[in-house]
C-alpha cells in the first residue's frame, strides 16, 4: 500500500476501548512509545483490529489514522 503521509509509525495493537460510536486504538511502538487513536467502532470493526496484530498510525497533519496491510 502507498500513502501520501510522510509520518507512518509501524506498531502493535497493545489495546482497544470500543464505545458506542468510537473505538479508542492503543499502538505500541519499538522502543515502547504509545500512540493512541480514536476511530469510529465500524473501522475498528472493518479492519480487524485485535490484540497483538500489526497495525500502523498514519499522522497526516491534525489527525492520526491506522491501517493495516
């Protein structure tokens, strides 16, 4: 896959929060460092999300997006 934004950050999916509309993605980096991501509860659904999988953070100017391959 090829994206447009310069800050991806690939990680781990260390936890999920769902809500009743937005899931809250915890991303553990190498090293340790988190990133946390709120999206809505039917693209953590879409994509999969689950505990230990890969997944990556996609910074793109005020926003953080996660994708996985």
């Amino acid at each position: 896959m090829k994206i447009s934004a310069r800050n991806v950050f690939k990680g781990t999916v260390k936890a999920i929060r769902p809500g009743f509309v937005n899931t809250e993605v915890t991303l553990e980096l190498p090293g340790g460092t988190e990133i946390v991501s709120a999206i809505t509860k039917s693209s953590a659904e879409r994509l999969g999300l689950a505990i230990g999988k890969s997944a990556s953070a996609v910074i793109k100017s005020n926003e953080v997006l996660v994708m996985v391959d």
